[in-house]
C-alpha cells in the first residue's frame, strides 16, 4: 500500500498541507536550522523543584532564563555559549538539558482557496449545519443537545458555561459572532521578541493563523456552524505564534500549566511532538531529555488536578507500534537540528499517560482512517472524525478527485478571509473528543478525569476490527452515547 507523507517539518495538523505522492523518501527540509530565531533556545529539567539559586546556576553557565515552569521544575533558557550544556552536565542538582526544537504548522497548498468562499452558495446563510457530517455524526444529529449542551441561559439571557475547555494552540478570534459568547478568557505564552508583534503582552490572544479558531469553534460553536458543546466555555492559551505558526515545548507546558492552573475542565492539545528518551545533539548522547521528563510532570500537574487532557495523534501515517518506522521519519526531520534518536519514540502529549489519544476517522467508511492519521496497537486510546478528502482520492491520490464536502467545516477568524473554513487532521479529530469530555463534565461535575476517560472509550462505535484495534482504538467517540442515561 502506498503511503502519503506530510512534508511539512513538525506540522501540527493537516490543515490541508503539502503532501508528498508514492513511495518517496522523506527528505529534510534543509541542511541547517531553518528557524534561526530559536536557534538558542534550551530546555533545563531539574531533579525536583527549582532551586532557589536556579538563575544564578543558569548565568554561570552562559545562559540567560527566558521561561519559568516552576510547577514542573523546569526553565526555557537563551544562550549563544558554545560551552552552555557542557557546563550544566556539571550542575548535581540537574536532571536533563537540551536544545529545544520547535513545532510549526505549514500553510495549505493543495486547495488554493483555503476560504473556500463557494460554501456561501450552497445552502441559506442561516445555517451550515447540513455541512458538518462530523458534529453530525458525533452528536446524533444533534441528539446530544437535547442532554447537555455545556451550558445554559440566565434568566437575563446569558450563557452560564457549566465546564470550560482550554485550548492550547494559535489563540482565537475574540469577536467571531459564533464563539464570542462562549470565550471566557485566556492567555498569551510567547515570548516577547519572537517578532515584531510579539511583546510578551499575557492577553494578545489574536489568532495570526486560524487553526486554533477552527479547533474552537469544533468544540463549542454556537452559531452558524455548531460545536460539539455549543454552550462549553472557552479558554484560548496562545502557544504558536505568527503565520507560519511557529512553537517551542516550553511554551506549550507552561499552557498546560496555566490552563490548570485557571481550572480548566478539559485542555484540548491539537499539536504533537515526538520525544525520545536517547537523542544525540551536536555529537552530544543524552539518555534523558528535559522536554519528554517536562511533558510528563505538566500532564500529571493537570490530571492530579482534576483536567481531562486530549490530545492528536499525529498525521504522518504512521505506524506508532513500530518504532524504527518512527525513528527513520524522525531521523530525517531532525537533521537540520544536528540531532539523531535512538530507542523507542512516543507522540507527546498523545502518548503520554494521562492523555487521550486520538486519531482520525472520516465521512465515506467506518473501516479505514484518514490516509494522513497515525495509527498503531497500543497508541491509538479512541477516534474522531478528521476529515480527508474522500474516497476517489483515498484510492487514486489524485489530487483532481478531491471532494472538499468530506473536510471538516468550522469557524476561522473574521480578518483572515471568510469567517468559516475547511480543514482535516487529528487536528480537526482532537477537539471532537474534547468537546465530550466537556459536556460530559457540564452533566456531572463530580466525574473525575479517569471517569470521563473511560464513558468515551466505553460508549465509542466499534468502527474497525471488533474490539480495540489499531486504527480506531476503543472505536469512534460519540456525545450521544456517553451522555445517553448518565447519572447527573
């Protein structure tokens, strides 16, 4: 079978991304660093907690501290000192300590009208739920509405959010008319500098690219296009920044951390990394890695406090199970970094204990993934629909036969273009599953993560193979089945 391979280094989704045909190696996209303006950066683990002289440690070793995960016993560093990490290899009171190396999502380029303003002349412009098969789907036509939406209207008409979904990703649109009523907050975790438009302002939570828009409008739009839970709050926590939407890991923690930290229900994750525990930098083995022990301490910072974390699986189409088939494509993406894996790899946060995994599902079949999803026995925990672009394409690859009616309708910000959009990804599949647990949470607020965890995988359409398998895992998660006789 022939694979198909995002090309983009690192993407976060799909998003109807460049795409490499037939059995072709997987090349990297240059000899050097591409993203010179994090070339410095270093993620720093300690043992346990921060030392009070964590500051002191850093600048005799060269480096200046750029980002405090204090809750999880780690610092996001600068430094242009060629003789930086050998020198805290001599620090005691350090557990691991690496060069970061940052995520980015690509722009479309299969459909040049990424807007794909036609959608105004296909039905009444009051509503495009005839559209979205995904939401369709999830909820029972809708049947989930009549259970728990998230939330409901004060007597002054007001939206009371009964749980709140923090999504970590690009930021939102605050004034998008399909998700204004429900955003509730949230925060900007880039550092000040990356561009010029980057301050270090804690609210610019503007949406420079549009795929945390579209995420959020899965989970909980409530408008023309609907969301899993239409009356969920909302917290964007803006961890990618620019067009190109760039990301480092600590970043992201320090999302995880914040999201926690202002008692999130759910935090939906639609990006992924991929952690080794033996990597080599420069010439430089490492038998642990700052980011893989730091992902780690945030998701049980999260769990420990009662949020139920989400996240993709990826869409390499990959065989997770299959460890050298990860390290080959992982080999090749990360030799402009001057870095090798060795040992087993794992999708973070998808892989990490705690985090439900999720992969794709599509429109036209209930047998086979999206072609770009990862996949793999013992990786995937639960699917949801992704989206593709249907199955004269998932035959031939040829891009004439695309049929944008299998992509995934949601909102995108206003001064981006047209206020709705269509992607696909796990990107598109990870909110679905959020949005779940979040009205799963609004039903029952005593449900503790692990409880929500198991009503999704217990109440999952058995799509695939019977039982779990590798594709589906549990099977396809549906709001209708897990909220259907739920004790409130």
């Amino acid at each position: 079978m022939k694979k198909i391979i995002l090309s983009a280094l690192l993407s976060v989704t799909l998003v109807i991304g460049t795409l490499v045909f037939g059995d072709m190696p997987i090349q990297a996209v240059e000899k050097q660093n591409p993203f010179p303006e994090v070339n410095n950066l270093y993620m720093i683990a300690f043992k346990n907690e921060l030392p009070k002289d964590y500051e002191k440690i850093i600048q005799n070793a060269g480096g200046e501290v750029v980002k405090v995960l204090s809750e999880v016993g780690g610092v996001e560093v600068r430094s242009d000192k060629p003789a930086f990490l050998k020198k805290l290899k001599q620090v005691s009171s350090i557990e691991a300590a690496n060069r970061e190396v940052p995520l980015v999502l690509k722009e479309p380029e299969i459909i040049p009208n990424k807007t794909l303003n036609s959608i105004t002349n296909q039905q009444n412009g009051e509503s495009y739920w005839a559209s979205q098969w995904d939401i369709q789907r999830v909820t029972n036509d809708g049947k989930s509405y009549d259970i728990e939406t998230g939330g409901y209207k004060d007597n002054d008409g007001n939206t009371i959010h009964k749980a709140v979904v923090g999504v970590i990703d690009t930021g939102i649109d605050l004034s998008h008319p399909d998700l204004k009523n429900n955003i509730i907050g949230g925060r900007n975790l880039v550092p000040a500098g990356m561009d010029k438009s980057e301050t270090g302002d804690p609210n610019d939570i503007l949406d420079r690219n549009g795929h945390g828009t579209h995420v959020a409008g899965i989970v909980a739009a409530n408008g023309k296009v609907k969301g899993v839970g239409p009356d969920l709050g909302i917290r964007a926590y803006r961890v990618l920044y620019s067009e190109q939407a760039l990301g480092m890991p600590a970043w992201i923690i320090d999302g995880i951390i914040a999201a926690t930290n202002d008692h999130v229900d759910v935090i939906n994750m639609s990006l992924r990394f991929y952690n080794n525990t033996k990597m080599i930098f420069e010439g430089e083995s490492y038998k642990s890695v700052a980011e893989t022990l730091l992902w780690k301490r945030a998701i049980q910072y999260a769990v420990k406090n009662d949020v139920t974390v989400v996240a993709g699986s990826g869409n390499e189409s990959l065989n997770l199970a299959d460890k050298n088939e990860v390290n080959k494509f992982l080999n090749a993406l990360y030799e402009p970094f001057g870095m090798r894996v060795k040992g087993p790899a794992t999708v973070v946060p998808a892989q990490i204990p705690g985090v439900i995994n999720v992969s794709a599902s599509v429109k036209w079949t209930n047998q086979q993934l999206a072609f770009y999803s990862n996949y793999g026995n013992g990786a995937i925990d639960v699917a949801a629909p992704g989206g593709d672009y249907g199955a004269k394409f998932a035959e031939t690859y040829d891009p004439t036969t695309i049929d944008p009616s299998n992509l995934i309708l949601s909102t995108w910000p206003t001064y981006l273009g047209s206020p709705y959009n269509y992607n696909a990804g796990t990107s598109m599949a990870t909110p679905q599953v959020a949005g779940i647990a979040g009205v799963l949470k609004a039903a029952n607020p005593d449900l503790k993560p692990s409880q929500i965890t198991a009503r999704i995988f217990q109440t999952a359409l058995d799509y695939g193979k019977p039982g779990h398998d590798a594709l589906f895992g549990a099977g396809e998660a549906n709001a209708y089945q897990a909220l259907k006789n739920i004790k409130k």
